[in-house]
C-alpha cells in the first residue's frame, strides 16, 4: 500500500492504526451494546480485559489506566504476549526495514496466528504527533520473525501496533512499542480536517461523530471528480478499513465496516459505514484506507469526541412549566 500519506491535512508523510490506534487511557462506564458490533482492541471480537498488574508489570506504558479496556496497544505486552522490536532506533528520512517477534507466554515466538481480513497480522506506524500513518503487512518467517519495509519520513517518536490474534486465543489482541528516529526532531500540532479532505485526486466526506461510551455510525462518501465512486475494490476482505488514534497516548481503535463485499447488500461505495465507541472525550485521528481499481489510498480525518450535555434536573420542590 502507499505509504507517503497524501492527504493535504498532513505536515509530512504502525501505527494509526490503530490505532489506532486509537494504539493509545481513562476509565470508560458500560456502554449499550450496538447493534454492529465495534473492533476496538484488534481483528476478531472485542478484547477481553487484562488482570489488572502493578503499573509497569509486563512492560506496561507508564501511565496506563486500568480499567481503559477499549483501546489497545497501550501495553508492550498483556495476556501473556509481548512484541519485541530488533531495534528500537532507526535512521530518519528514507526507506527502513523492521523486524519483531511477537513472544508467546512461555518466552518462545510465537508462530501459529488465526487468520483475519486476510491476514495473520496487522503492522501499524504512526508518528506520535499522527502525521504520518503506515498500515504495512509483514511477512513471517519459520522461526517466528516478522519483517517489513517501512519509510520512516522524519525524525521524531512513533508507535508500532501489531494487531493479531493467537491461534490458542479467541480474542484478539493489540501489542504496542516505541520506535524512534533519531535527527532534528519537529514536532507538529495535530492536524485539524474538517469533515472532507482530498486524498490522490478523491475527495472523502465524513459524518457521523463519536460518542464517548456510546457506539455511533461513522460514513464516508467517497468521490472522484464530482462523481460518487460506486465500485470500491473489496480491500482486506471489506470495502474499507479503519484505525483509530487517540490524541495524547495514541489508544488504538479498530473498527471495521458495516457489511462486508458479497453479503448481498452491502454496496461497494459511494458510502463505508462502521460503527465505533469512544472511550473517553478527546481527540482522535481517523485513517480510513480504501482501494479503487487496484490502488489502496489513504485518508485522514480528526474528529473530537466530546461528553453530551448533562440533562439539568430540577431542584426539589421546584415547580415544572
């Protein structure tokens, strides 16, 4: 897939997700149970929350909240799993190679994943200021190691999400580690996109919001040239495919489309619906990826989720007109 974004929202071109993802916490009440159930910690259904362990324990990010079960790749390791980097550093400004493991329980590589949209696991890149988002699809090897090439554009801080799922496992799991390169590092202030953004000659326009503790519809309507796109590509086994950062720590929400190519009535295009849930107020950067005829783009999108106004309830005795 390309991996120089071109969307104009962008200061420069795993990850974000996502991340991605939302990939990466604040406690989050119940919420409802929606009708199209969200991806927020992986491929596959929800995660199931982690024990709670001391701050640090398993590698955990300092500062993580537990409790903050709907985003993932905050933790380096959690169930058991941890994603090891080779390196930790690479050079800035050009192409790059990155090989992990992921570490099954007892310490050994773990080499045996259950399949999801295609694939045995998901690689996502971001920058820690999220302008610059990579979905890249590694290759494993025999013996448990993953590779992959990446472009890393700039020096700065960034995130690895992998997102699979273990063949022992049911529910799926979000792994995230720090990657740096090294350089003059300039940091950029989160984009801000508004509802439409142009993205290799495809305008993109978004509605829907999300609700923190609430699933709710996101839609994209995609459109080339003034006319609506109505033969999408199936890409990853949907018509689109959706990671979610949170601003601040990077939480990782994966989310997938409402329907899926050959169900009978899912259309491929103009629209890509899904259904997300936001964890907690704030913002989040969106990275839709979609394929037309035979390209995969990428579009990106920040959206503010914010608390719905509380319901004022009369004081006692107060009279109602």
């Amino acid at each position: 897939m390309n991996t120089a974004l071109k969307v104009t929202a962008f200061a420069t071109g795993l990850a974000a997700a996502f991340t991605a993802a939302y990939g990466v916490g604040h406690a989050v009440g119940p919420a409802p149970a929606p009708t199209t159930q969200p991806h927020t910690a992986g491929h596959g259904t929800p995660a199931t929350p982690a024990a709670p362990t001391a701050p640090g324990d398993h590698g955990e990010e300092p500062g993580a909240a537990h409790g903050d079960h709907q985003v993932g790749g905050l933790q380096v390791a959690d169930r058991g799993y941890t994603l090891r980097l080779d390196r930790t550093v690479v050079p800035a400004g050009g192409p790059t190679e990155l090989s992990f493991q992921v570490l099954a329980p007892d310490g050994s590589p773990l080499t045996a994943y259950r399949p999801a949209h295609e694939k045995e696991l998901h690689l996502i890149v971001a920058s820690r200021d999220l302008t610059d988002f990579q979905h890249l699809h590694p290759v494993r090897a025999a013996d448990g190691t993953w590779t992959a090439p990446a472009s890393i554009p700039a020096a700065g801080d960034y995130r690895v999400f992998a997102d699979f799922t273990p063949a022992a496992e049911t529910d799926p799991l979000t792994l995230g580690a720090d990657l740096h390169a090294a350089g003059d590092y300039r940091p950029a202030a989160l984009p801000r996109t508004g509802r439409t953004v142009t993205v290799d000659g495809y305008t993109l326009t978004l509605t829907g919001d999300l609700t923190p503790g609430r699933p709710g519809r996101l839609a994209f309507a995609v459109s080339r040239d003034g006319r609506p796109v109505t033969d999408l590509d199936p890409y990853l086994a949907a018509y689109g495919h959706l990671v979610i950062l949170r601003a601040g720590d990077l939480g990782y929400l994966h989310v997938h489309p409402d329907g899926e190519p050959g169900d009978g009535t899912t259309a491929p295009g103009p629209e890509v619906d899904f259904t997300a849930t936001a964890p907690a107020p704030g913002d989040y950067r969106l990275f839709l990826d979609f394929q037309h005829r035979g390209t995969v783009h990428t579009a990106a999108f920040t959206l503010t989720a914010a608390e719905a106004p509380a319901t004022e309830v009369p004081a006692a005795g107060a009279h109602q007109h």
